[in-house]
C-alpha cells in the first residue's frame, strides 16, 4: 500500500489538500469492508491525490476521483481513473546491452578478457531508449580506456579472469512496454458521462521491485486507441507524468465508414 506519510511535504503537493485526503482514508478504515478491500481503496485514493496534486499544484479536488482546472479562467471538471500498471514481462534493458557490448568485444578475441563491475551515477533515474544507447557508447569507451567526459558512468573496476563478463551494481532497471500500457488501456472499462474522464496509469517501483524504468520509443510515437479524453503513465514515486497520444475510438469509426462510403 502507498504511503501517505512519504510525500506529505513533497513540494509538489497542495498542502490544504492533506487533511481532505486523510479524512477519506480515516473514513475507508473506519468502513465495514474487508482489511484488503480497505488496502486496495486507500492505495486508490493516494494515487489519485499523489498525481492531481503533482498534475497541477492549484487543482481542486472536488471528491474522490474528481478534480477542477481552471483554464482560461473557466473551471473544468475532471474525473479521474487510477489503475495500477503492472509489468508483468520483467524486461531489464541493461543485462541486453550487456550482451550485446560483450558479444562486440568478443570480436577482439583475448584484448578485452575480464570481469568488469559498472557503478553508474544517479541510478534513480528513469531512462529513455536514446540513454541506453549513449550509455553503451560510453560503456565501450570505459572498457577501451578512452579518455572523454563520462556522463552516466562513475566507475569501472577490471578483474583479470578467462572471460569477459560486464556487471552493473545496484542498477535494478524495467522497461516500460508499448504493449503492457495497451493491456492495461484496454482492460479499464470506459464509462460515458458528462464530465471529461482521464486515466492514470501508475507505475510503482516498490510493486516491481526496482529502483527505474525505461520507457519505450513508442510510448510517445504512436497514439493508442480510447475514449479517455487523456491517458497518462504516472510514476509514482518519482512524480513524473508521461501524457499519452490518443486517437479516439469514435473518430476511428468515421474513418472506417468514410473508407466505405
């Protein structure tokens, strides 16, 4: 379960919101319903708190699940949909390019034989698919002893050994797939109603025991199809917002009748 007490002075946060916040969870433990049930809607509510308070520091929360914004001097009501993003292939893209970095020195035959240990800095971060590439890029100049400024790498130790192995220290790291938000998209029932409706995607590195993700290319290049007026990925502890394309389904229906018309 989320905890409240870790982001209570964050920044980020609206702090006359706290108390609403801690009414509604005081509310869900005082409730009838099961121990679990209570989890799941506790770790609800913060998730909906957490990202409209870090969406936009002068929102209004009106309810549960549903916020105000004003935009041009006009207030709009929004409902919110969280849903937990599970990434259930645990992709690390770290241990790939690993491989790939050693099958390329491989080529060498015995020059660049040994057990290498990485230590990388800030590796908190969340990281696109263009780092990974400049990472390998500055991998290779580490273990080829090239001497230029290194922007992710801290250190490089090697260890003399018969074979060459490349190691990361403390780097847990999962990729964020184009296809495990498209799951999740998919399986979230769309409800129409008057108010415009967002859905929150929530990535949590606690659930998947890593310390980053990778997020796809293709997250941001392709559009996915939904109603939803705005689909986002939120990562929760790190607070950072991943705003979705979207092509809604209805205008994908016009443009399938036009074709026949």
């Amino acid at each position: 379960m989320r905890s409240l007490y870790k982001f209570t002075f964050d920044k980020n946060l609206v702090m006359k919101s706290i108390q609403q916040i801690e009414d509604w969870i005081e509310a869900i433990e005082s409730s009838d319903i099961s121990e679990k049930v209570q989890k799941k809607h506790i770790s609800e509510v913060i998730d909906f708190w957490k990202f409209a308070t870090t969406y936009d520091s002068q929102v209004e929360i009106l309810e549960k699940g549903v916020i105000a914004i004003k935009k041009d001097a006009i207030s709009q009501k929004i409902n919110i949909t969280c849903k937990d993003l599970i990434l259930s292939e645990r992709i690390n893209p770290f241990e790939k390019m690993f491989l790939e970095i050693e099958k390329e020195l491989l080529q060498f035959e015995t020059k660049y034989l040994g057990l290498y240990a990485i230590r990388f800095h800030k590796k908190d971060i969340n990281f696109s698919e263009q780092e990974i590439i400049l990472i390998k890029a500055e991998i290779l100049s580490a273990i080829r002893g090239e001497v230029i400024l290194y922007k992710y790498i801290q250190k490089l130790h090697k260890f003399d050994s018969p074979e060459l192995k490349i190691y990361k220290t403390d780097l847990d790291v999962l990729e964020c797939t184009y296809e495990a938000v498209k799951t999740a998209i998919i399986s979230t029932a769309f409800t129409k109603i008057k108010e415009k409706q967002w859905l929150v995607l929530v990535l949590n590195s606690c659930d998947h025991d890593c310390k980053s993700f990778l997020f796809q290319n293709r997250l941001k290049e392709i559009a996915f199809e939904s109603d939803y007026e705005k689909i986002f990925v939120f990562d929760f502890y790190k607070s950072e917002i991943l705003e979705l394309k979207i092509q809604s389904q209805k205008s994908i229906c016009k443009e399938t009748l036009v074709g026949f018309s």
